[in-house]
C-alpha cells in the first residue's frame, strides 16, 4: 500500500462569487436614518393617516439596508431574521393602516338608522379600500428586494433562490391580503351588532314612552291581556283603585 503524499491532497478551484453590497457604513448610516424617519412618521399618523403608509415604505426600507449588516460580519443567521422581521413589520403596519374600514363601516351603520352618511355606496367604499390598501401596502417588500438585491439584481439563477425569492414575497403579500379581509369583516360585525343594539334600545324607549302603542303589539304578538287585567272594571280609575287597596288593608287590621 503506498503512502499518501500530502501534497496532491490540495486541490485549488477559481469561481466569481455575484454579490451585491452597499457597504457597512453606508448600510448602518442609511438604516439609522431610514428607521428614524419611520418612527417620527409613525407618531405622525395620528394626524394623518397616510403618515402610516410612508413609515411602511421606509422601514422596509431601512430592514433592507440593515440586510447587509450581516453580511459585513458573516453572520449566517442575520439575513433570515431580517426577512421575518420585514415579514412582522409589514403585517404588523398593514393591520393599523385598517383604520379607514373602522371608518366606512361607521359610516354605514349611520346610514341603517336613518341620518346622513359620506358614502353613497358603502359597499364600493369598501371594495376600493381593501385594493388599495393591498396595493400599496404590498409594494413595499419589493423595494426591499431591491434593496437587498441590487439594481440589476446580482444573485445567482438558481432554481432554489428563484423559488425561495417568489414564495417569501408570496407569503407576505398573502398575508396582508388576509390581514386587511380580516379587519374588514371584523369591523362590520362589530359595528354591525352596536347599531342592531341601540335600535332596540330606541324601540324599547319609544315603546315605554306610549303605553298603549305597547300593549297593541303585545297583543299583536299573541299575548292575552283580558287574563292580566281581569276582574279591573273599564271604568275603574287609579284613585279607586287606591281606595279599594286602603278600605281591604282597614277591614284586615280590624280584624
């Protein structure tokens, strides 16, 4: 048996690595900045909402600069947390960014009980909201991947990476299609039991002030008022009554 020479044991391969970078202190400056602006939009959105819509953009967009990172330190595992993170941020945005259905559905219940509403057609109100709200809030996780990837992108044509590139995004433009669907029906039920509430409330109050309007539906409804109220003359007043209470109770104590 021969020994084994050492030396023929290297083996040297020359490959070029397609990797796209905008470097550390561009990503780290570019993701600060981009993260703060995100935040103050955010404490903005109370004022207007489409203040909301932007920090999305935005903080997708410092996610994707704060992707390369990672790679400055050769962290494996710091590109598929930055992938669930936007994933988070994204659903997370889009289920605040529903304020506007909690509106429309509002308005509509306004409509059920007679008063003046701002839509027209409430349910187009809706069916224009949820697209474009899916649209926009959709957008975001592709400039990301432009961000991440680079303009052309530089990753390698594989059929793993094609795929795994398409069902991330997939997954997260699914996500918030479920998200904003979700919101809508949540919203409608809601609103929907606390008009169905304060119109029998209304019912009740107005049936309470009219006695007599009251006791027609009773009796409509099938109750049998001649067993409550007999033996009480027709003619009978409330201060016989009274009195007939009073002469019972003073021939019981003479007893």
């Amino acid at each position: 048996m021969h020994k084994n020479i050492e030396a023929n044991d290297v083996a040297i391969y020359e490959g070029t690595v397609n990797s796209f970078s905008w470097g550390l202190s561009v990503s780290f400056i570019a993701a600060v900045i981009l993260l703060a602006i995100s935040l103050f939009l955010i404490n903005l959105s109370s004022k207007n909402e489409k203040m909301r819509l932007v920090a999305v953009y935005t903080g997708v967009a410092a996610l994707g600069f704060a992707f390369h990172i990672g790679q400055a330190f050769s962290l494996i595992w710091w590109g598929p947390a930055i992938l669930v993170v936007t994933a988070l941020w994204v659903w997370r945005m889009t289920w605040s960014s529903s304020e506007e259905f909690r509106l429309i559905h509002e308005d509509y219940q306004r409509a059920r009980r007679g008063v003046s509403t701002m839509y027209a057609d409430h349910f187009e109100a809706l069916g224009d909201g949820r697209r474009q709200l899916s649209l926009i809030l959709a957008l975001p996780i592709f400039g990301m991947m432009a961000i991440v990837l680079g303009v052309p992108p530089q990753m390698a044509s594989d059929r793993t990476n094609l795929i795994s590139l398409v069902v991330y995004m997939a997954v997260v433009m699914i996500g918030v299609w479920i998200l904003l669907a979700k919101s809508d029906k949540m919203y409608g039920n809601l609103f929907g039991r606390l008009t169905d509430v304060e119109v029998k409330a209304t019912r009740i109050e107005r049936d309470l002030g009219d006695p007599a309007r009251l006791l027609n539906e009773l009796a409509d409804d099938g109750l049998d008022l001649t067993a409550i109220f007999e033996g009480v003359s027709t003619t009978a007043t409330v201060s016989d009554l009274v009195s007939d209470n009073n002469i019972d109770e003073g021939v019981n104590d003479d007893a």
